[in-house]
C-alpha cells in the first residue's frame, strides 16, 4: 500500500525525469539518413528455421537395441525352470479327474412312497472325493439302517489308502476313484434291491 | 504494434530498407533517452544509438511480435549495447537482481540546510540520480519517464522482476530520505 511519501517521491521522480529527458538533445536530421547509410549493404539475416528435435531416431534405434539384446543374446540356463515345466507337462497329461461321479440322490421321506427311479447327480469337485466317503449317503433314504450299515463298513474297507511308496498323487487319486465308483455301483444296486422289495 | 509497423518489418525483411526510416523516426528518440542513462558524451549516445538501429535491422528476423512489442525489443538492444559499451571501457556493472544491493551513501550529495520548496528538491533529486549506477538510472528512466511496468523493464534488462521491484523500492526510499521527504 502506498504512503503519502511513496506517491511524492514517485511524483518528484516523474518530474525529475522528464526534466533530464528534456536536456537530451534532439538526433540529428540526418540520423535516419546515416544509418539508412549504414544499412545499404546489408540485409537482415535471412530467417533460421528453429530446429526441431526429431526424437523418432532414437526411439527407432532404442528399439534396435533392445531387440538385439533380446532375440540376440545368450539364453540364461534353464536348469531351474527345467522341474516346474515338469510338473506342467506332468498336469497336462494326467486326465481329468473330473469325471462324472454318478451318487445316488437320497430321497426325502415324501418321495419315498412314490418309488421314483433315483436321478444321479452328477459331481464335478474331485478334491472333495475324499468326502464323499464319510456322508452319509443313504441317512436321509427310508431303507434299512442296518443294512446301510454294513454297507458303509465294508465300503470303508474297500478304500485303499494311498500307497506311500506311490509319488504321483493323481495316480493314487484315480485308484481311489475307481474304488469309490465300484463301491457306487454296488450301493446303488443294492439300494435298487431295497426299493423293490418295499 | 501497429499495422503499419508489421507491414515495414515485412518488407524490410524482404530487403527493402527504406520503410524503415519509419521506425527509427518512431522509437530514435526512445532509444537515445535510454542510451544518454547510461552514456554522457552526447556524440556516443548518438553513434551508439545509431549502431542500436543497424543491429536491430540485422537481426529483424529474430524479432517474434507475439513475444515482445517492437519498442520493447529495441530498448533490450539498446541495453545490452550501452551496457558493453560501458563494459568496453572498464566499467563494472552491479546485476539488478543482486539483492543485497543498498545504494551509495547520499549524504554526499545532501545540503547542509533542508530543502524547502519543490523545485529544489527537484534538484536535488536530479543530483541525486545523477549519482545513482547507470542501470539504475536507466531503470528509474524506464518506470518514471517511459511508463513501462515492472514486467517489461524486468524483460529489458533480462533479470527476474521480483528483485527488480525491491531494488527499485530501496532506491525510492534512499531518494526520499535525502531529499527530505
């Protein structure tokens, strides 16, 4: 903000120095005449055109070395890549153990009079196989309990556990898995003999 | 910048010098007002003024209007030649930006008795910037008697405006204190 002594001062220097611009004196007449004098050889330098830097060379040549370096260059050992891919090829070529399990559906107690033909169901989680043993199948089938029972002991029996010496777990999986079916098998057979004795 | 002064510099560019007298009838005066701050031998202000004018013909080209008016550019040349010219001849220049800069002493060019009436304050002041470094007497010359900011003055001398202003202040405040106000 300016002072009362801001504005004096910048008015005394406004008059200061418009008093000194005064004592100059005027340029000669002739002052265009000599530099016009002067100028007669010359001519103002032509216009430079501003140089551009183009950056695609190097960007191109960048690229170069960077395929060189890539495609080029020695290939780094692959002795510790050598086991994953193993076990990659090894996945690759066990089949799938996602095969269709069929289990029976238990019946709810009002359907049981009906004597309907029990739909499978189909099971797409192999993992969980290993479940599949301890339910309890029939608990909720109006059918024998003793005989189911029996059936489960002897079923549980039947399953073999995985072999230790046996270093492929996909192999010991499909063992089990043809275990489990055969064992499906006769369970549902005789879960069919039941149901047409009733 | 006017039509007309677009047009010159066109054709001047294009070899046909006469136009130019024009312009030199037009920003002469401007140029030898901010020479004479910086040159006291009147001879010199006009050869160096003439000499401002064959530069800036020579470099027309580098002339960009969008960055700086005509007069501008020509009190920018006019600057830079003064100021080697005053280097040619051994003088140290002080940069404007320096911001421990404080004035020299005035007490020198002060009266015994306070001066009363405005007119001799005015010559006192007068002394006063006669005493004052070329660039700032050139840069009192360009804010009081030309008119132009700070912005533009800062672009002339190709310093920050920043320091330019605070110099400019202190240089107001050492004036006012030896003229008594």
């Amino acid at each position: 903000m300016k002072t009362t002594t801001d504005n004096h001062i910048d008015k005394l220097l406004h008059e200061a120095m418009k008093q000194r611009a005064a004592k100059v004196p005027p340029l000669a007449d002739d002052f265009a005449d000599k530099v016009l004098g002067s100028l007669g050889s010359l001519t103002p330098r032509p216009l430079q055109k501003k140089r551009e830097l183009k950056f695609w060379p190097l960007v191109v040549a960048a690229c170069m070395v960077g395929f060189v370096v890539i495609f080029l260059a020695p290939p780094k050992s692959t002795e510790e890549q050598q086991p994953l891919a193993l076990e990659e090829s090894e996945v690759v070529e066990q089949p799938d153990v996602a095969e269709v399990v069929e289990q029976p559906v238990p019946e709810t107690s009002d359907k049981s009079d009906k004597a309907e033909p029990i739909k499978p169901r189909k099971v797409h989680k192999p993992h969980k196989l290993s479940k599949f043993v301890e339910e309890p199948l029939l608990a909720e089938a109006e059918v024998n309990a003793s005989h189911l029972e029996e059936i489960e002991r002897g079923a549980a029996e039947d399953v073999h556990p995985i072999h230790p010496e046996m270093n492929d777990p996909y192999l010991a999986i499909m063992e089990q898995m043809k275990d489990i079916r055969s064992r499906g098998e006769r369970v549902r057979q005789e879960v069919a003999q039941l149901i047409d004795r009733h | 910048m006017t039509e007309m002064e677009t047009q010159i510099i066109q054709a001047a560019l294009q070899g046909q010098a006469q136009g130019y007298r024009f312009l030199m009838n037009r920003y002469g005066r401007q140029v030898q007002l901010l020479v004479a701050q910086w040159v006291t031998d009147m001879r010199d202000v006009e050869e160096l003024t003439q000499d401002v004018f064959v530069r800036a013909f020579e470099h027309l080209s580098d002339y960009d209007p969008e960055r700086a008016s005509f007069g501008t550019w020509l009190s920018c040349i006019a600057h830079n030649m003064a100021l080697n010219h005053l280097r040619s001849q051994g003088y140290e220049s002080l940069p404007l930006n320096e911001e421990q800069y404080s004035p020299p002493d005035a007490s020198q060019w002060a009266q015994d008795d306070e001066a009363s009436s405005e007119a001799e304050r005015l010559a006192l002041l007068d002394k006063a910037i006669d005493n004052l470094r070329p660039e700032e007497r050139s840069l009192l010359h360009m804010r009081y008697y030309e008119g132009h900011s700070l912005g533009e003055i800062a672009e002339v001398m190709e310093v920050p405006a920043g320091p330019l202003a605070s110099r400019l202040q202190r240089i107001r405040q050492k004036l006012s204190k030896l003229i008594g106000i």
